[in-house]
C-alpha cells in the first residue's frame, strides 16, 4: 500500500511517498516538489505519522545538521538508473561533480552521457538521493526536477556554492 504526506520546507511544499508494509514501516519512494509534479495518486492513503522519520532527517538536513539519509527505500528503476543513483548515493556532501565523471564512475562509454544524465533526471529521491549535486562540465547548473534555483539553493546550504550578492545590497567604498 502507498501512503504519502506532505511536509513544509524551506524550498516548498514537498510530498513524500512510500510503500507501507504489514509492520508499519515504510520505504521511501518518493520525495518531490509540490509545485513540479509532485501530487499524490489515486489509491494512495495520506499517513504523515508514517514518515516521521524522514520529515526529522529532512528538517536537520535544511538545518545545516545532517549531511546523509539513513532512510529505508523502496526499490525502484532500471538496474542501470540503479547503478547512476548508487553512484549519486556515494557523491558527498558539498561535493558536486559532472555528468562525464558520473558516466565514467558507473562505467558507462561517453557516447552514454545523456543516458546517465536521464537516470539522474529520473532519480525518485530528490534531496534524499542528491541529483543536485550534479552539474556541468563546464559548472553550469544544468537540470533538476525542483527547478535550477532549489538546485542552487541546495548547492548553498552545502557549502559548494557561493551565495550570490543580494541586489539590493550596496557595496561600500573607503
């Protein structure tokens, strides 16, 4: 059975899915953006007491508290999008690296970048599983399900990216 509940953050409203077992626990499915796609389906049961363990983790990862998930997943995808998101797994946090080292790191030819860039896009996991933590060859912010600026939001609170100035501030000269 899939339950869901939604949680407040400070990107926005996420939904996070699961998939309930007899002893009560859940694996986690889904985690996505309300407001990108992210609704739940019909049959789905709403159960935010379910995921109390994920909404903690996740609120400590916003709070600058928690590097890693220790969570339960759901076992989903391709066994080659398996093999990207295992290898998106082991990117550590405030680290980010490129599509071309990520298809080098699961073994895959050049010619299978947009493969491996279309296993990240296809990651279930957002924030839990870091897809953000991916970019392009040349530092650009390329892609990500939540929209380009939570990509970069989330690069911020890690630390790989610089906060840009507010345009309101101004500079001033001695």
């Amino acid at each position: 059975m899939t339950v869901y509940a939604t949680m407040d953050s400070p990107l926005g409203r996420l939904l996070l899915a699961g998939e309930a077992s007899n002893r009560g626990e859940v694996a986690l499915s889904a985690v996505s953006y309300a407001d990108h796609g992210g609704s739940a389906q019909p049959g789905w049961t709403e159960d935010p007491t379910a995921f109390a363990d994920v909404t903690g983790q996740l609120d400590e990862y916003f709070d600058g508290r928690r590097t890693g998930f220790d969570l339960t997943r759901a076992e989903t995808g391709t066994a080659f999008q398996r093999r990207v998101w295992d290898a998106l797994d082991a990117i550590p946090y405030g680290v980010t690296t490129t599509y071309g080292a990520l298809a080098t790191e699961v073994g895959a030819p050049r010619d299978r970048i947009r493969a491996v860039g279309a296993a990240v896009g296809a990651n279930p996991l957002l924030i839990v599983r870091a897809c953000h933590r991916v970019i392009g060859a040349d530092g650009s912010l390329t892609g990500y399900a939540g929209g380009v600026p939570r990509k970069a939001d989330l690069l911020t609170l890690e630390g790989a990216l610089l906060p840009l100035p507010d345009p309101r501030a101004r500079t001033r000269r001695s």
